[in-house]
C-alpha cells in the first residue's frame, strides 16, 4: 500500500498518500472523529450518487492542512509543542500529504506548486500562524 503514517510518541502527525497508489474502493484514513477527513473516492464507470449537501457540524477542532504536490519536492519537518523537531518527511510531485497534529515547517527542496486546503474562516497572514518557541526564527511556509 502506498499510504503512509507518520508518528511520533503516540501522536499521528501526518499522512501521506504516495503516488502510485491505486484505490479499487472508496475508503478514508482518517477516524470518524477526526477534524479533516482524508481518503480516496473510487467508484466503477455508471456509479450514481444522489445531489446532497453535507450536515453542518460546530465544533472546535484541530486544524488539519492537506497538501498535494503537483510539482517539485518539498521536506516537511515535524515539531511537538514546545518546537522540538521531532522528524520529517519527503513529499514530491503526485504525493497528497494531511498535516494532522503537531507543529509543521517546510523546506523547498525543488521548485515546488501545491494545491492545499484547510479549514476555514482564514484568519490573514498575519494571524493564521502560532510560531512555535524553537522555532521562532523560522520564516514563511504554507
């Protein structure tokens, strides 16, 4: 499989879907509970889903950050909460990532176009980052 988890002292820090992987069904590797959910969605040719919307929930969750790299390759370094760096992992052109818990950098290895996506509402550049103490000399990101 073609799917990997990334932890550290207990903690799931990050997922990562490499590119060869292939789906022969729908299916997520996130918990029910988690914040993001995270998957893929793989159906046979006449497959039909009903129109639907999805049912609003209000809850106050981790931020999860879903990266998917289209060129390039970039490291993504892990730190826990008080910016110790606890690992890193390579992810390049193809390769989908979620950043689940923990702190995240990351570092430009290629020249590197991501799609990404995040829970919402935005709060600015300004205000979207809690730099981490360790790493207060770090600059820029995702």
């Amino acid at each position: 499989m073609h799917v990997d988890k990334i932890t550290f002292n207990k903690l799931d820090y990050a997922i990562v879907i490499r590119k060869g992987f292939a789906a022969e069904k729908s299916d997520f590797f996130t918990g029910p509970q988690s914040p993001m959910q995270f998957g893929v969605i793989a159906h046979k040719a006449g497959y039909l889903e009903a129109p639907h919307t999805h049912q609003k929930i209000n809850i106050k969750a981790d931020i999860f950050q879903m990266l998917y790299i289209v060129k390039g390759k970039l490291a993504v370094d892990f730190f826990n909460s008080k910016g110790i760096k606890e690992g890193e992992v390579i992810v390049t052109k193809g390769d989908a990532v979620l950043l689940m818990n923990g702190g995240h950098a990351i570092r430009v290895l290629e020249d590197v176009e991501c799609i990404t996506a995040k829970q919402g509402p935005y709060a600015g550049i300004e205000n979207d980052k809690i730099v981490l103490p360790a790493a207060s000399g770090s600059k820029g990101g995702l």
